[in-house]
C-alpha cells in the first residue's frame, strides 16, 4: 500500500541529520534517526509467520537479487506501526534536504511547493553473508504498476551496523557508499544511476528502502 508524504506525531523521535552531496545527484545523509535498534530488536522478538519473502526484481531474474524482504507495515503486525509512521517523517525531511541541494529537485508533499505525493511504502531488507543485488536501475517506465513506472528517487538507509561489507556501489560515479547506523541515501532512480548491493562478508545486514513518485 502506497503511502501519502506526511510528517507523523506519534512517530519514534527523529534525530538532527547532517549530509553531504557524493556526486550531484547522491545525497548521504547521516543521523537521521536513532531508532533502528529498537526496530530490528523488536522485529526479531514478534512472530512473523511468513512475512519475509524472498527478495524479487523487476525483471524478475532472481539470480540477480539474494536477499529477504519483510514490509514495515502495521497491516503486517500493529507494532510496526510506530516504525512506518517514523521512517516516512525521515523519508519526508530527507527530501526537502535533498531539494536545497537541487533548486530544481522535489520536495516532500507536506511542502506546499511539492510536488511528489507518494511513496510506495517501505520494505525492510535481510542480507546475510554472501548475499548482495546486483547493478540495476529502480525504474521501469514499461511497467503497468505507476508506482514503478514513475518513480523519480529511490532512498535506501540502514537502520544498525554489525556487519562488514554490504557498501552501496555506484560504479558509473565510482562512488561507494559504507552504511552507518541511522544513515541514508537519496538518489534519481533512473538510468543515470545504475547502483548495487555489494555481497555481505560477516554479520547481517539490514537496509530499508522506497521509492518516491
């Protein structure tokens, strides 16, 4: 379920954020929030019979992708109902970040000079040792579903560390992004910014992502 760009009040408390520019389309931003233990922690501690799926692609070539895919959602388990309401605020307060780096780049809907309204919910990742994404673009203006063929930026964060590789390769850029706890990413999903997960070496890594249209 898509969900509407809105800050939420009730949601887990957002940290001051700091970010840099790694390219002119990149922005990695750090801080951004404090809850990602509590988040992984609680979702190891509830039972989720079945709700992590095997990681899918657009074009469905599955030797692509090796990874799990659980959505943060309340319709999955109303206690990660805090969680999404928390992670939209950061996806929303990113965006207008993002936009005073790129005059001409959107902002979140709650700005009345936004114009992005949606994003397509958000999806906790599990990549264990060995596990990776291979170099791929977020769009496909072919498909059916606008919730894929539109999208304009894709973000991806980790919400804690405790494992070694996983970085974020841009190889176009030549810009590898080494997650942090609390961090994200905000970049133009498009064919300009073919990206991939690099395989995990030791520990399990963690990332949640959307797409913003």
């Amino acid at each position: 379920m898509d969900a509407p760009l809105s800050p939420a009040p009730t949601a887990p408390q957002v940290t001051p954020a700091r970010w840099e520019m790694l390219d002119h389309g990149i922005m990695f931003i750090r801080g951004a929030y404090a809850w990602g233990a509590d988040l992984i922690e609680m979702v190891k501690s509830i039972s989720l019979p079945n709700a992590w799926e095997k990681s899918t692609t657009l074009g469905g070539v599955q030797s692509w992708r090796e990874s799990s895919t659980l959505r943060l959602a309340a319709e999955v388990h109303p206690e990660l109902r805090d969680f999404e309401r928390g992670f939209q605020d950061v996806v929303c307060r990113a965006l207008n970040a993002y936009a005073i780096e790129n005059e001409f780049a959107i902002k979140c809907a709650a700005d009345p000079k936004g114009w992005v309204s949606q994003d397509t919910g958000y999806d906790l990742l599990r990549y264990g040792v060995g596990q990776f994404y291979k170099a791929h673009i977020d769009v496909s203006p072919r498909m059916k579903d606008q919730s894929v063929a539109r999208r304009v930026l894709s973000v991806v964060s980790w919400p804690v560390g405790g494992f070694e590789g996983g970085g974020l390769s841009f190889p176009r850029q030549k810009v590898i992004v080494k997650p942090e706890p609390g961090s994200l990413v905000v970049f133009p999903a498009n064919y300009v910014y073919p990206h991939e997960s690099l395989p995990v070496t030791s520990g399990t890594k963690y990332s949640i992502v959307t797409w913003l249209y």
